[in-house]
C-alpha cells in the first residue's frame, strides 16, 4: 500500500512541477522522497490558494484547516480538510493532487518524527502565510500589495519558506552541515526562495494583469505614475521599463544571497549544490532574457529560456560544482549584464 503511494507522488511530481521535478530526482536517495513529499504538500496550498473557482472564504477556510493537519494529534483536521475539497473542479493535476492528498500524507507519516516536524513547520508557516494574502476571483475584491515589504512578505510565506524547508532536510540528512554551519545557511536560505518567486512574478507579470491578478506593489505604480491598466498604453512604455527594472533589481539582490547560500553547502554534497544551483543560474538566464527587452513582458508571449540554454546550465553546473571559485566567475559574468541597473538604484 505505502509503496504505492511513494509511487503516486513520484509520478505526480513532474505533472505538477517542470522545473523542479528534474532537479529533485538529482538529489540523493535519502533526500528524494522527503523533498518530493514537501514539494507536493506545499503545492496543495498553493493550489487552494491560487484557485480561481474558489470564493475568498472558501480559501481562507480551508488554508486554515490545511494548516491544522500538521499541528493536531487527531484526524479530525484532515476530514475538514478533505470535506471542503469537493468545491475545487478537478480541471488539473494540481487539483487531483488535493484530492489525493491522503496519499501524500501516507508517505509523509511514513517518516521520522523530526522529518516530519521540518516539513510540516514551514507548510503551516507557508499555509497560514497565504490565508493572509488570499484574493479573490472577483477583481472588484481583490486586495493588492500595497507596498514592497508587502511583496516582501508575501514572498516569504510563498518561497522563502521553502528555502527554510529545504535547510531543515538538507542539515538533517547530512552531518557535513553542522550546527553552525546551519545557522549560516538560515541567514540567507529566505532569500535563495524569494529570488526565485520574484523571477516567477516578473516573468509572469504580464498574465497576471491581464487575467485581474497582480503583485506590484501600489506604491511602485504611484511611483511611475502608472496604474494596473495604463502600464500596457504604449505612450507609458519607458516608466513601465523602470518598474520593471526595479522589480528586477529586487531579485538580482536575492539572487546574490542565494549564491552564498549555495557557497556554504559543503563541497563533498555536490548533489545537493547541483539541486540548488540548477534553479538559480535557470533564474538567470531569464532576467538576462527579460532584460534584452523588458517591454517584451508587456506582450503576450510569456519569456521562457531556450531549451539548449537549459542544457548549457546543466553541463556549467556538473563542471562548476565542486569549485566555489569557478561558480562565482560564472554568476559574476551573468550578474554583470545588471550592473548598470543596480548602479541606477544607488
């Protein structure tokens, strides 16, 4: 029964998650399971959370009750949880997953007592962190980001969680990273989850907008004197450029301290540094390619990296793993291309 559900969630993964379903399975045996575990338990709040058929009381509802699955001794949390599932249509992988999730849960319960309190801590922190700032479908209800601590704070709960997660699991399954050694890595292990979640916003900035969903901040707009609707008026095409811009230095300044995150994963664990750099160098080459034509983001093509620039990566990433120097040259000469945008921000 359990195996089938280990098998369940291996094949759910990849249905869920393109991008980091290939990095997972490079990470080390005793690792793989617990991370796709957490992978897909944080997936189901952010299904609930980012549903469009779901009322804003439904979401908030049911985040909470998600949240009380790891925090109660009894069942009964669970079969609130499982109760309310019904209102979600099944239109995607993402939704069978929620419907699925007692088998996920199998799997989860299957590991160690403080596995489980690893994971099951920051998927409350993240649950509970997207009851917070639940929208609505409606677009007369939806409640934007007022200013960049609030995107701050929201990409904490969506991503920078995880960077946490993945340093509880990390420092757990290897005696390399020891205590202190940990306490470092948990300086910056936020930031190496929120550059990626802003490269995501950026990315899919556009989308959002046009589908009645945002998270640039109100106080970036007053800035530019540009609103939610004037930002695509072509006539407005240089402030958009700026916002953009600012937005992306936001995540370049991430994105540097997720390289130090990476510095400090011991050598010897070079498929744990695999795992983490894969995403970060993947994050920039799309801001290199964001950057080439910024304007291009108000189109509606989503910007997406090149296959073979995928491949690229991969091969500089088994090459560079176990030299902290050459990974820095190559993150030096992508960072280089947004030096004059953090020098415009000074």
């Amino acid at each position: 029964m359990l195996q089938n559900d280990i098998e369940y969630c291996e094949q759910s993964l990849p249905k869920v998650s393109r991008t980091f379903a290939p990095t997972i399975r490079m990470l080390p045996k005793g690792l793989r399971l617990p991370v796709t575990v957490a992978y897909l338990l944080c997936r189901i709040a952010d299904t609930v959370e980012d549903s469009e058929a779901l009322t804003l009381q439904q979401k908030k509802t049911m985040l909470e009750r998600y949240s009380y699955i790891f925090t109660s001794s009894d069942s009964q949390s669970l079969q609130e949880f499982l109760s309310m599932v019904p209102v979600l249509p099944i239109s995607t992988p993402d939704d069978q997953l929620v419907y699925d999730l007692e088998r996920v849960l199998r799997v989860f319960h299957s590991f160690s007592a403080s596995v489980q309190e690893h994971v099951g801590r920051w998927v409350v922190e993240m649950s509970l962190g997207m009851r917070k700032f639940a929208q609505a479908q409606q677009k007369r209800r939806f409640s934007f980001l007022k200013n960049m601590r609030e995107l701050d704070e929201y990409t904490y709960y969506v991503a920078g969680t995880v960077g946490y997660l993945l340093t509880e699991l990390f420092s757990h399954y290897s005696q390399k990273i020891t205590p202190p050694l940990k306490h470092s890595m948990e300086q910056l292990a936020g930031s190496f989850g929120k550059g990626l979640q802003m490269v995501n916003i950026i990315r899919d900035m556009t989308t959002d907008l046009r589908r009645g969903q945002s998270y640039i901040p109100d106080e970036l707009l007053t800035k530019y004197k540009l609103t939610r609707k004037t930002i695509f008026n072509q006539e407005n095409a240089d402030r958009a450029e700026q916002l953009f811009n600012e937005l992306i230095r936001n995540a370049v300044e991430h994105l540097d301290r997720a390289l130090e995150y990476i510095l400090l994963i011991p050598k010897e664990e070079t498929k744990i540094r695999l795992f983490c750099m894969l995403p970060l160098f993947w994050a920039m080459r799309t801001l290199q390619k964001i950057q080439e034509n910024t304007l291009a983001l108000l189109g509606t093509e989503k910007v997406k990296v090149t296959r073979s620039m995928i491949r690229k990566e991969y091969v500089l990433a088994l090459i560079n793993m176990r030299s902290n120097r050459l990974m820095q040259l190559h993150y030096r000469n992508l960072r280089k291309d947004f030096d004059s945008l953090m020098l415009s921000a000074g």
